[in-house]
C-alpha cells in the first residue's frame, strides 16, 4: 500500500509530499489546488516504478519518491530509477496496479467487447470501463459473484427487479436491468447516472487485488443521498485489499471519514501546491469535536476568506 508520496516537477507540482496515505484517503481542496495532477502523477508514476512504461514518456524534470510498506524508491528528473532497476520488482509487489477512474455518465453507458472465457479480469482506465464485460465474466464463471451484486444493487434501488446481461451486437455486451411493473428491460444507455456510478463502483469491489484506484471526484453524478452508499462501497474496497485516493469537493463525502484519511491541497504563490493533513490545519484541535470533518472543511475555506481572499486555505498555525 502506498504511504507517502514526494512529488517534483509535475504540472503545478513543484515539490509536494504527501504523507500518512490511509487505504481509503481523500485529496480535499479550492479548484486548480493540484488534486488532479497529484492522481495523474501517482498514476504515472506507479506505473513506471512497476516497471511499465519508457523513460522517454515521462515529462521532463518529473521525480517521483514513495514508500510502499516497507519499500521505499522512485525516479529522479532524469528518470533513473532508485533502487536500480532489478529491484523493481520489489516495487510491483508492494505498489498495487493503479487504476485512474474519472468516468462520464456517457462512458457507463457504451456497450463494450464480451469477456473472453479463460482471460482475467477487463482492464480499466480512466477512458474505459468494461463494467458489462465484467458483469458478463461473473456470469458465465462465477454466478455466485454475479448475483451478490445484483442483490445489493436491488437493495439500494428496489425498483430494480434483476439485472441482465444483453449482446446488442456479435462482438459487444451491454448490461441493464428489469424495473417492477415495467414490462419492457431497461438498457444501460437509457438508466440514470445514480445507478451507472453505484453499479461501476460495485463492479470495482469485485475485481481480484490488490489494485490503487484513483478516483475523481465520485460524487459526481450522484443524488445527495446516495453519495454516502459510494463511499461505502470504496470502503469495502479496502476491505478486498485495494487502496483508494480519490479528489472530491463534497463535504458529504468527507463526513464519511476521519480527518486522518483527508488531506487539503492549496496553491501557495511562494512554494506551489502544498498539502496539509487535515489534523494540521489551523484550527483542528478547537474544532475536533465539535464539526465532521465536512464542516470542519467548510469552516476552514469561511475563516480563510474573512482573513484574506487569497491566503492559502489551509495555512498551518
């Protein structure tokens, strides 16, 4: 599981460490803090450090430094590696495979290629996700799975009678649901975002482990009452041996942790982005409490505002 990070020279990253990453961690702050940068930065380099990706492709000046349980390396500007390369395969098995997800409602809805039967699990990506390919593997080789989902997916949306598998060409497979009293199934591309992000994010916690999703922003797309039952089902990621980091700008999502697993990023205009645990931030300790950490968050953003407009946010006392 990834611990730390020590980022250099990526985007408006300039040198930004983040330390005490928990299983479940949020990255919390105003827009053009560096949230996103900081998931594509780990993704990237994750990914190199496992041993995937070319020297070439990384962006000039870009250094990485993590810990990883008890494995600690990176790359420097120039790309090398530390420790040398042959042991990056310490890296792969204490960095888990990384997975950005940054989903549209549009993308929930396509059909995608049919699971092939001997093969692993889809690959994801932030301009992928298989969730009927996936949903068609636990069908044909694991019913068990399959129906599991299902039934929690009826139990949050009980409109839902049963979810099926449907081949809308030779070479594609989509997935929807039957709806009590409606006689006629209802396609992925003609269902809500709520239920979309809720059946992805049900999908995920099925995958084999251990995986780093990084997560934008899952709020989105979703009613204020079913944003509580995603960030549950991240937890059960971690449950299965997953880590998570996700961005989010929802005070909703934020009650749903402790302030150990929340960090606020903020542009300073003298060092760049800078990251503060939240339990560090000027005022914790008269406000633990007293506020969830969603208001603790609001109340950080009012008294930065009512001191200066453009102060840092997250200034530490």
């Amino acid at each position: 599981m990834l611990t730390s990070i020590r980022i250099q020279g990526y985007r408006c990253l300039r040198d930004v460490l983040i330390e005490d990453i928990q299983p479940l961690h949020a990255l919390i702050g105003p827009n053009d803090s560096g949230k996103s940068s900081v998931l594509q930065a780990t993704e990237l380099a994750t990914s190199y450090l496992r041993g995937h990706g070319i020297q070439s492709n990384l962006p000039s000046g870009f250094g990485v430094e993590v810990q990883a349980g008890p494995w600690r390396g990176g790359f420097d500007a120039s790309g090398t590696r530390f420790p040398d390369r042959p042991n990056h395969l310490e890296a792969i098995q204490h960095i888990p495979q990384p997975q950005a997800i940054h989903w549209s409602a549009g993308l929930l809805r396509e059909p995608v290629e049919p699971w092939i039967s001997g093969s692993g699990d889809p690959a994801f990506s932030s301009g992928h996700a298989p969730i009927a390919s996936v949903l068609d593997k636990w069908l044909k080789s694991d019913r068990a799975r399959f129906f599991a989902i299902e039934q929690r997916f009826i139990a949050l949306f009980p409109i839902v009678r049963d979810v099926f598998i449907g081949n809308p060409t030779n070479n594609s497979v989509s997935w929807g649901v039957h709806l009590h009293g409606v006689e006629e199934p209802v396609d992925a591309s003609a269902l809500s975002e709520g239920l979309l992000f809720y059946m992805a994010y049900e999908v995920l916690a099925s995958l084999s482990g251990p995986r780093l999703f990084l997560v934008e922003e899952p709020e989105s797309g979703l009613h204020p009452a079913r944003i509580r039952d995603v960030v549950r089902v991240l937890r059960r990621l971690t449950s299965e041996g997953h880590q998570v980091i996700l961005t989010t700008h929802s005070p909703i999502v934020l009650d749903e942790l402790e302030p150990q697993e929340i960090t606020v990023l903020d542009r300073d205009v003298a060092r760049g982005t800078v990251a503060t645990p939240l339990s560090k931030t000027a005022g914790f300790d008269m406000r633990e409490g007293i506020y969830s950490p969603g208001e603790m968050w609001l109340a950080l953003i009012d008294d930065a505002l009512a001191a200066d407009p453009n102060a840092p946010v997250a200034a530490e006392p």
